[in-house]
C-alpha cells in the first residue's frame, strides 16, 4: 500500500517556512499529489501540540501514513509514530528536549519571522517530561538521519535513542541538514514503502 498521508513537524522556534518543510511540501506536490499533507505551526506547549497533533490524524489511515519530524520536531514524530504505530522519520531529532529547553525558558523569537514573538512558559518543560514515550515500540518503523557536525545535539546520544531504528549517520552536516536535498529520495523512498514493518 503507498502513502496517503503525510505529516511534517517542524523543530522549536521554527515554521511550515523552514527550508525542509518546504522542500518536503514541494516534493509532494510535484510528485505525490495526491497525498493528504499537513505541515501545521505547532502551538508553544509542548501537550497543546500534540493535542492538536492527535486530534488532526484521528481519522488517517495508521498503515498508509508516516510522519516526518526536525529537531523538537523529531521528539514529537516520535511520539505520534509511536501511538499511531507508523513510519516515522526523524532528523536531528531532539532526544530530551526537557533537559535542552530548559534553558530556553521566557520570550522567544521566531526564526523565519523576528517579528513574531511567543513565551515558553517553565510549565512547558515539564509537558515535555510528560511527552516522554520510552524505548522505541516498533525500531523498524523509524528512520532517523543524522549528522556529526550537528551544533545543537549530541549525534551519540541521538544514535543511542534510535538503536535498532534505520540510521543514516552523516559524517559532517549540521542542525539544519542543509543538504537535505540529498537525502530526500531515501526518506521517501522509506515511507512511501507503505504497510510499517
């Protein structure tokens, strides 16, 4: 069974603007149509989030569906992949997004627009502790691309939490994965192999 629906998650203070968004966005408008694709601006709180994330997909098929998540985005893919029990790809996934945003707590500025403004209240950390799902139900559904030269997160401990899962680990590259371009045939490639392992 191919793809039907796709979700894409972007990380903490980013957008549905974000270069890989877009990149995926016009992916599947050029050569995948037909596929359901919803890339939403996810709310600051973090159980807000995946509320409206939960609520959004309660009717998508869970076997011909996949979710693609950056940074704290990957942290939530994870989450929804693992109560959807669907493919999931993560890129440079946030793997205790708690620990790391804790220090990111107050006013914060969003990268694709300074303009906008939002606050990231200290009971958001603890929504994501919430968040936390354990190890990985089902390793083969998931797909996770990561890079060495990743300035934000640590490529060990994000190998770590996605032992058993496809792995595509890039020498250099960055947070950003500025050649996604090059790897965006093989994430495709994965979830559009349709029925999870």
């Amino acid at each position: 069974m191919a793809l039907t629906h796709l979700l894409y998650l972007h990380g903490f203070r980013s957008s549905p603007q974000s270069t890989k968004a877009k990149q995926v966005a016009a992916r599947v408008r050029g050569r995948h149509p037909k596929i359901t694709w919803w890339c939403p601006q996810l709310p600051p709180s973090p159980q807000g989030a995946m509320d409206m994330l939960m609520q959004g997909i309660a009717h998508w098929p869970r076997s011909t569906m996949a979710v693609i998540g950056s940074s704290l985005g990957g942290f939530y893919a994870t989450c929804v992949a693992q109560a959807a029990g669907c493919r999931a790809v993560v890129l440079n996934p946030a793997v205790d997004p708690a620990r790391d945003l804790a220090r990111h707590i107050g006013e914060q500025t969003a990268w694709h627009d300074p303009a906008q403004h939002f606050y990231f209240g200290p009971e958001y950390v603890e929504e994501l502790r919430q968040l936390e799902t354990g190890p990985l139900a089902h390793p083969e559904n998931f797909f996770a691309v990561i890079a060495k030269g990743d300035e934000v997160l640590d490529w060990r401990e994000m190998t770590a939490r996605y032992a058993g899962a496809r792995i595509k680990l890039l020498e250099g590259g960055d947070h950003a994965l500025s050649d996604f371009d090059a790897h965006i045939d093989e994430v495709f490639e994965f979830i559009g192999s349709g029925t999870p392992g």
